[in-house]
C-alpha cells in the first residue's frame, strides 16, 4: 500500500549532494589531469550520474514500504537533479570564474576562429551579432544555468526510464 506520508526531500537532498560531489569530482579531475575531454572519464561520469539518480529512486522505493509510482520516481529524480545541478552551476562559475578562467577565454578564441572564417559569408550586423552572442554564451554564468538546464532534463529521462522499470504493480 502506498505511504502518502514518506517524504522525497531528504532522498532528493542525500543523493543530489551525492550527485553534486560526483560531477565536481569529475570536473576538478579533468582540471587536474589537464584534459577539456574525455571519453573515458566522460563515459564515467555519465554511468555514475544514472547510478546515482537510479539509487535515490531505488532508496525512496525501500522507504515507501517497496511501493513506488511512476510520479514518485519523477519528483524524486528531478529533486536529486535540481539539488545537485544548483551546486554543480555553483562550483561550475566558481571554478570557471576563479580557479580555471582560461578554459574559457580558450573555448572562446576557437570560437571566434570559426566566426572569422564564416564572416566573409556575412554581413557586418550579422558578424557583430554573432560575436555578441559569442560572449553571453561562453560566460560562465551561462554555463552555469545550462548545466542546472541540462541536469533537470537529463535527470527527467533517467527518472522516467527508471521509474518505470521500478514502479510497483
């Protein structure tokens, strides 16, 4: 029978900072071993973060007496994503602001690399337009939003994936 009562939001919150300490693992991983990218470490830290996400479902079934719904599985989902995405954009425009500001005046210089190559194709409003937008998307303040963007969605179809192979009958 289903317990109305058994409340999602310390779930969410244990495994959201679990999820949160993870992917700033990762991040200062990638720092450390100074590496943009990795497919290995990439492959990882998507593996890990389902795990954790599947985890919390798994943990908020066993406290709801083994009984879990489909919308259940969401709230918990999306719950452990928005906490963990708010401190992973947190750490993410710190660490992009602080600690590794040149990753992205990097990302940015290859960007304008690939603009100037595409600006004979342009016109002068087109090509400052661009370059505008250049420099809104390569902040670190929009990195930090689409990573919470990113984790809400990407934790909504782990939830619904594993809520239903997880809910109870």
């Amino acid at each position: 029978m289903e317990n109305e009562n058994t409340p999602i939001k310390p779930i969410a919150t244990n495994y959201g900072l679990y999820y949160a300490l993870f992917s700033i693992a990762v991040i200062v991983i990638l720092y450390v071993t100074n590496m943009q990218k990795n497919l290995v470490i990439g492959t990882i830290n998507v593996l890990g973060t389902v795990a954790v996400f599947v985890l919390a479902i798994i943990a908020y079934k066993k406290t709801n007496n083994n009984y879990l719904t489909l919308g259940q599985a969401l709230k918990v989902g999306l719950g452990t994503a928005a906490i963990g995405g708010i401190l992973i954009a947190l750490y993410t425009y710190l660490h992009y602001t602080y600690i590794q500001p040149e990753f992205i005046e990097a990302m940015r210089q290859v960007q304008i690399v690939e603009l100037q190559k595409q600006a004979a194709n342009m016109s002068s409003e087109d090509a400052d337009m661009a370059m505008s937008m250049l420099d809104t998307f390569s902040s670190p303040g929009f990195i930090s939003t689409i990573s919470v963007i990113g984790s809400l969605i990407f934790g909504l179809i782990v939830s619904l994936i594993a809520g239903l192979v997880l809910k109870s009958e």
